[in-house]
C-alpha cells in the first residue's frame, strides 16, 4: 500500500511523510517547491526525506492535469491521498490571488480527479482551514457552524475546496476528509508564521509587528498533534452521512487559544531575550480570534492534543538555533 502526500517539501506535509515513513509506510511525495518562501529551507526538509527507502519525490504542479495519468501509470498502487499542498497566507492573497485559484481550486480537482482514477483508493484527506470561519461570532468554532462569511480569498478557496470534494464525493462515492487545521507551528515551520518571524526578528535584534494592538488571540496548535490528528484521519475513512455522502469536516486545533502578547512572552522566556514590540492596526483578512471546538475530532479520530505553547514553542526555539547554526540549511 502507497501514500501520496502532496506538498512533501511544505511545514506539515513533510511532518506527516516523515511521520508515515519512520512507520515503514511506503510514500510517493509531490511539491512544486515554488519561491513563496525560502526555497532552502523545502530542499531542506526534502533532503531529510530522500533518506528514506521508500519515498519517491516528484517535483510536480498539482495543478496540472498530466499530473492524473502520470501518477495513475507509475502508482496504481495508492490506497490514501492526503492532500496537504497549497498556496498558504492570508495577506498574499490579497497581492497575487491568482496564486490561490492555481492551487488550491485547480489543484484540488485535479487531486480529486486523480482519486478518481486510482482503483483501489481508499480515502482522500485533504487541508482546509480555520480561516473558513471568517467573521464567525461564535466561539468555539465548530463544524457544524455555517462558513459562509469568508474574509480573504484565502480563505474562501478553502471553503471551496470543501465545497468541490463534496461534489466529487457525491458525484463519485469515493470517501473524502476535509482538515481545518488552525495555526500550526513547530519545528521545520513556515518563515511566514508568526512564530518563525518573531523568533527571527528578537534574535537579530529588530522590532517585530503585532497587529490589532496585541489584542488577538491564536488557537496555537504544535506540529506533532496536527500529524497525529490527519494520520489518524487517513485511517478512519468516513461513512455516508443522512444522503449517502461520503465527506465529513474536522477541526484541528488545540482548544486552548492564547493571546498573541502571552506567546512573545513565552517566546522572549525561550529565547532569553525581550521582543522589541511595534503595535499595529488590524491587518485585512485577519481575525480577531481562533479557537476550535473539537469534540467531534475527538468522537471520531481519537484526536487529543498533548503540546500546550509553553511546551511546544522551546522545541520550535530549539531547532531554529540547530538550523541556523549547524549548517542543516546549506
């Protein structure tokens, strides 16, 4: 049995291969490796991944739909897609939304088009996110509230893509698994994260911004947690719902939100040093806050967070240092 994960050389789609190749599962990977963010730190991560026996790399855009036979042809063996690769951030879309109808509303169906074609597919899992909840009042985010107020293109792209799998799924019966994963973080994390930028920043010294005056609050979820949760998704394909649809949405999160000034300081503790602050107005796009209800990831996928911030964000501070210091990014 074979596993494609998409956007291999990404933050949480190189977590989850890694994760499934130290389990001796076999692992077909998929990355543009576009220039969105530093390109060495993806070769990186690849480089960690190519190690492994049994993971094949393509260098591929998803939204290509040579992308079906080809992967058809060479891998009819996959049994799971787990779809994680996408163009992430809430601000750059409002400078190039082109970016976002390419890959996440092109490359998801060309993805479901490829679940298609594979004969022995068992499930389709595939990243959403909490910025589907947009001006949502109501708190915790759960499921079952409707998303129908997105505040940036990202995140309505997201929503569609949850909106097309379930057409698919209905149109063609195959099991699929939306994630709405919400503010990730962790080791071998996004440059563009805030817990990248602000650790960055306090070590060389230069202010870092906080929006909205420090009043926001993040539903700060660790890396190991967010892998445990999508692997446990992989193996729990979902059963029809009321009309016989085999589509079902779960909230990632760590239930536990924190405010945004509560984080630098666990940062500056991490780090050993104070955060020079430059508070700003609200960003467009931005929420206010994040928290995710996830009773029903914890029903159906045994889905239970065990890092809290002041856990997780050492160890992030801990391979950031290793990074840049050991030569691993070269």
């Amino acid at each position: 049995m074979t596993k494609l994960v998409t956007g291999a050389a990404g933050f949480i789609g190189f977590s989850t291969a890694r994760s499934l190749l130290e389990s001796g599962e076999t692992v077909v990977g998929i990355d543009i490796i576009n220039d969105y963010y530093d390109v060495g730190l993806k070769m990186a991560r690849l480089r960690i991944l190519e190690e492994y026996p049994n993971f094949t790399f393509y260098r591929r855009d998803i939204a290509d739909s040579g992308l079906v036979d080809f992967i058809r042809s060479h891998h009819a063996d996959i049994t799971e897609i787990i779809h994680l690769a996408a163009q992430a951030g809430v601000r750059y879309s409002l400078v190039n939304p082109y970016a976002y109808v390419q890959s996440n509303l092109a490359g998801q169906v060309v993805m479901l088009e490829l679940a298609r074609a594979l004969p022995g597919l068992r499930n389709f899992v595939y990243a959403s996110s909490s910025s589907v909840y947009g001006a949502n009042k109501q708190s915790p985010f759960s499921v079952d509230h409707p998303v129908t107020r997105p505040i940036s293109l990202y995140a309505a792209t997201k929503r569609a893509d949850e909106l097309i799998t379930y057409t698919y799924s209905h149109l063609f019966g195959f099991p699929a698994v939306g994630l709405r994963f919400f503010t990730v973080y962790g080791p071998w994390g996004r440059p563009d994260m805030a817990t990248f930028l602000f650790t960055d920043a306090i070590l060389a010294g230069r202010p870092i911004q906080v929006f909205n005056n420090g009043e926001m609050w993040r539903d700060f979820t660790y890396i190991d947690d967010i892998v445990a949760g999508i692997r446990a998704a992989s193996l729990r394909p979902p059963g029809p719902d009321d009309d016989g649809v085999r589509h079902t949405v779960y909230n990632l999160g760590n239930h536990r939100p924190e405010k945004l000034t509560d984080m630098i300081g666990i940062l500056e503790q991490a780090l050993g040093r104070k955060a020079i602050i430059e508070f700003r107005p609200m960003q467009p796009g931005d929420v206010v806050s994040s928290c995710a209800d996830i009773e029903t990831s914890r029903r159906d996928l045994g889905f239970e967070p065990t890092t809290d911030l002041a856990q997780g964000l050492p160890q992030f501070v801990s391979w950031f240092r290793d990074y840049y210091t050991s030569g691993m990014k070269s």
